[in-house]
C-alpha cells in the first residue's frame, strides 16, 4: 500500500484532529528513531538561540558536554518551557528543529528508569507515580468530557514517588490536577 493510499484509508476514517495525532505520533517515533548528527545538534542550538537570545550560554560546546539532556530539562526552566510549549502547540516544524534535544532526552530517562528498576525488588512489579499541574478551565472541561476516552500528553511527563511533592507542583488553584500513573516495571 502506498502513502497515498493509507493516507485516503486514514482521511476516510478519521476527523481532522485525530489525523493530526496520528501524523503527530509518527513524527516523534521518527525523531525518537533517527541518529544524532551535529547538524541536527546546530539546529535545535539555533533553535533556542531565536526564542530565548537572552540565554546566551547555550553554544555548542556547553550543550551536551557540561550537563546532560535531563539536567537542561529540569533545571533550566527556559528549556523546559519551550520544549513543552512545541510538544503543546504541536507545531511539527518546530518540533523537527528540537529534534537532537527530544531524542537526546528520551534516551537519558530509559536508561535512567531502566537503573532505577534495578534497584526495586524483584517482587514489586508496579509502581505508583504523582504528577501535579496547573490546568485551564478550557482543559479541564475537554478532559472531563472524556471520561473513559483516550488522552494524550504532549510532553515529557515528569512524576514523582511522593504524592505530597505532586501537589505542591499543582499549586494552590483551583485548577490544580493530580494524576496518579501506576505504571509496570
């Protein structure tokens, strides 16, 4: 079957928003599949450069060398706001620029989940996780009205073991939201 065929399967089947989730999808497995290069590393360097030119410290040779991809993500809050808002707006060609970056990042969290496995005991075969958030009333009407229906989450989905720490990431507001994940090993 040709792209062109599976593309009139899916048009036929689907509605506008749902063949933009799956195109979405495919392009992440294709980034999270793709070989790091260094011009690919360039772009997304450049990439920051243009949404954030007061954080000038991002060059090529402090970027991966001085901290890992999880350390640029959880500590440095313009990183993580940009990455998170392409992944929110789902806007494909930005996406693409941040693409070493997405990569980069999705493989130093398996192999840190994959240490921190080794680490439970043997029996424990599940895991309970907490992730708190603010969420817009807009949001949380559409989440709402799809009770029993499948969500997607557009972003790298940090959690914690502590249900307490979870809240305090919701803040305050009303609009504070606690998922609970239990997750397999």
């Amino acid at each position: 079957m040709s792209p062109f065929q599976w593309h009139r399967i899916v048009s036929d089947h689907l509605n506008t928003e749902q063949i933009q989730f799956v195109y979405f999808q495919l392009l992440i497995d294709l980034i999270l599949d793709m070989s790091q290069t260094d011009p690919a590393k360039e772009e997304t360097i450049s990439e920051y450069r243009l949404h954030y030119k007061e954080y000038r410290q991002i060059h090529s040779a402090g970027f991966d060398e001085t901290h890992t991809a999880i350390d640029w993500y959880m500590q440095n809050n313009f990183v993580y706001r940009i990455i998170n808002e392409v992944f929110y707006t789902e806007n494909m060609n930005t996406l693409f620029k941040f693409r070493y970056f997405i990569n980069d990042l999705h493989n130093e969290i398996r192999k840190s989940h994959t240490r921190f496995v080794a680490t439970l005991p043997a029996e424990q075969d599940h895991l309970m996780v907490y992730r708190g958030q603010l969420m817009t009333i807009n949001d949380l009407q559409k989440l709402k009205a799809n009770t029993d229906g499948f969500i997607s989450i557009n972003s790298f989905l940090t959690t914690t073991r502590l249900l307490n720490t979870a809240r305090t990431y919701g803040g305050d507001s009303s609009n504070q939201l606690v998922y609970n994940v239990a997750t397999n090993r």
